[in-house]
C-alpha cells in the first residue's frame, strides 16, 4: 500500500480563456472541462498554442481574457504556488549538487514542512517510482530515465490537486520513452490525480489519455476519448493528425446519397448520407488498415506499389492510384508485393470517412 494518501481529484474548467502577445492572439477563448481524475493530453502539431495553454494553467503565463478554475476555486489571478498544482517539465530542473533525496526534499524543507512528514512523503515517493536504492545519488550520476522519475518524485511529494506535464519524455530514447509511459499510466492509476500532458507525439496521447484535446492554431478542434478521436473525427487535420501511417485522403464525388466514386471506383456507403448531391465534391478518408489488396472489382482501388516496407509484423505499402493520388496500406497478411506491381484495395463501407471540399465531417 502507498504510503501517500489519494488526494482530492480537482476539476479544471477553463472559460472562455484567451492569450494574446501583444497584437497577435494565440489561444482564442477556449472552454473545456478537465474532470477530477482524468488523464487529459493536449495534443497538436508544434506552435498550436499547447504549452502555453499548461503554463496559463500552471500560471507561468498570464490570462489575457476568460477564468480558470481549479477545484471550483478562480485561480485566474492567483499565484502558482497558490493554484494546488505541480509542473514536471521537459527539462529535469534538478540541483546538481544535491543528493536525490534532497531533491526531492528540498521544496517541502522551504515549506517548512516538520522532518517526520518530509521524511514519510520523500520515502513514499520514491518507493512509487522504483528509485529508493538511487536517494544518496547526485542527478549527474543518473540516467536520463531516472532524473526524469526524480523530477516526477518531487511534485509528487507535494501532493498536489492536479500535475501538469509539459513534453517530460521528450528527451528520452525510444525505448525508454515506452517504458515511462508505462510508468505514469501506473502513476496514474495509483495516485488517482488530474493530470494534464502536453506532447506532440499522437501515440503518447493515444497510449496515455482518458481524454485527448486536439489543437490547432490557438483552437480546440475536438475533444473526446483516444478511440473516439481516431474513429470519429470531425474533420481532416483530427483524421490526418491522429493516427500513425496518417488517414488517407481521396478526391471524391457523390454519384448519389449512397455511393461516392473516387479513384474511379464506386464506393457504397454504410448508410445514405442525406447532405449529399449526385456530383457534389467531397473528400473521401480511409485508414491504412482498412484498405485490403485483393481482386479487381467496380468498388476496389487501382493503384501501384511504389515502394514496400517490411516490418517483421505488418508491411506498408505505398502506393499510387492513376490520378496520381497516394494510399498507403498497412498489410498484415497475404502474399508479398513488390514495387511495380498492381493491386486493387477494398475498403468496407464502414470504414470509410466522408468530408466536405474544406475538410469538416459529413455524417
């Protein structure tokens, strides 16, 4: 049993929350609701305005606009030392000259926390994270795995409403990045606090979330579950974005409200879409997994593999259709194609996507 009691489980609500940089505005009144214990990632390709969402959460940066409350309580103005959270940073931020148990000691001593508690609190920590035999080590003398659970122990030894993590893998090899996403959804699992990570590697949102915010420029584009947000996008950058190979994407025509005609075949759809018209334009959406190599029929793909990438259990293949559009397909059966060769792709008609010339969902 963990030494460290379960704190209480913080809602964040952000309201209408805007930054701005002077002229130009970077975050454009968001509202979003961070239920007490959830895992919630913000996602988003680089200058999305992630991190600067945390560090107004965090209150690192000032709110131009709107309210955030924490707990119920208005923390819109309020110090971050105040707010009742705890940061973990991509950069480890530890004290070279200090040992790992005064490291993670040291902001308890400056709260003057009594010797008995300081003492309890670090010694918990560190038996959560697996780090007690490292306690009289020096961060120089650890590995780049072990300073980041250090840098973990210490905001966990303040028990805090919420954690708010900013890219903390991203220093990390590959390897030891799986190992620590392991370790916070265990962490997580365990303390049971809101916790907020910023990344933008879609398969740590993927693998971490409860709950995955996508961003872009400054804006939520949609807010749902990993399997939500990869199933049921609401429009192209979510679909392109979320998803590693990312979704294909088809110029397409609707022949009528129940079939599409791309990359001249005839695609029925799993259901009449009733905003379709006969000749309208559309974009057409399928995921690599859901395209199959197999006979020639008036609903399969023609395309040529242009290049095949084994990777002991799937294969990828890349390939162009006659109007020079790509498709990649994930392969994971079946017999070996090569570059040059012709293939014609199904797709089920569940699995396929349906957007509007400007990328928003048809449903």
């Amino acid at each position: 049993m963990s030494l460290i009691e379960p704190t209480a489980k913080a809602d964040i609500e952000l309201r209408s929350v805007r930054k701005s940089f002077g002229t130009v505005d970077v975050i454009h009144g968001l509202d979003l609701t961070i239920n007490g214990g959830e895992f919630v990632v913000f996602v988003g390709p680089s200058g999305c305005g992630k991190s600067t969402l945390l560090r107004m959460i965090a209150g690192l940066e000032e709110v131009t606009d709107g309210d955030i409350l924490i707990g119920g309580r208005d923390v819109t103005d309020a110090d971050p030392a105040k707010r009742g959270i705890a940061m973990v940073f991509q950069s480890y931020a530890l004290y070279p000259h200090m040992s790992v148990r005064e490291n993670l000691a040291f902001g308890l001593k400056i709260a003057h926390t009594p010797t008995t508690e300081l003492d309890r609190r670090v010694t918990a920590a560190a038996d959560i994270l697996k780090i007690t035999h490292l306690l009289e080590r020096r961060p120089g003398q650890l590995s780049g795995g072990q300073r980041q659970r250090v840098a973990i122990g210490r905001a966990i030894v303040r028990k805090p409403l919420a954690f708010l993590f900013d890219e903390p893998l991203s220093n990390l090899d590959a390897e030891l990045r799986v190992s620590m996403r392991i370790e916070l959804a265990r962490l997580h699992r365990e303390l049971g606090n809101t916790m907020v990570y910023v990344t933008h590697d879609q398969i740590e949102a993927m693998t971490l979330a409860d709950k995955i915010v996508v961003l872009r420029d400054g804006r939520i584009e949609q807010v749902g579950s990993p399997r939500m947000v990869y199933e049921d996008p609401n429009n192209v950058f979510v679909a392109g974005f979320i998803g590693s190979p990312r979704m294909n994407f088809l110029k397409a025509s609707f022949v009528d409200a129940s079939t599409v005609s791309a990359a001249g075949a005839a695609l029925p759809l799993p259901a009449p879409l009733e905003a379709a018209q006969a000749g309208s334009a559309a974009q057409l959406g399928i995921r690599p997994e859901h395209l199959e190599p197999g006979p020639q029929r008036p609903d399969s793909i023609e395309a040529r593999v242009d290049f095949s990438e084994y990777l002991g259990n799937t294969r990828f293949l890349y390939c162009v259709t006659p109007g020079e559009e790509t498709l990649v397909v994930e392969q994971r059966s079946g017999p070996d194609l090569e570059a040059g060769e012709t293939v014609w792709l199904s797709c089920a008609p569940a699995n396929l996507r349906l957007f509007t010339k400007s990328g928003e969902r048809l449903r």
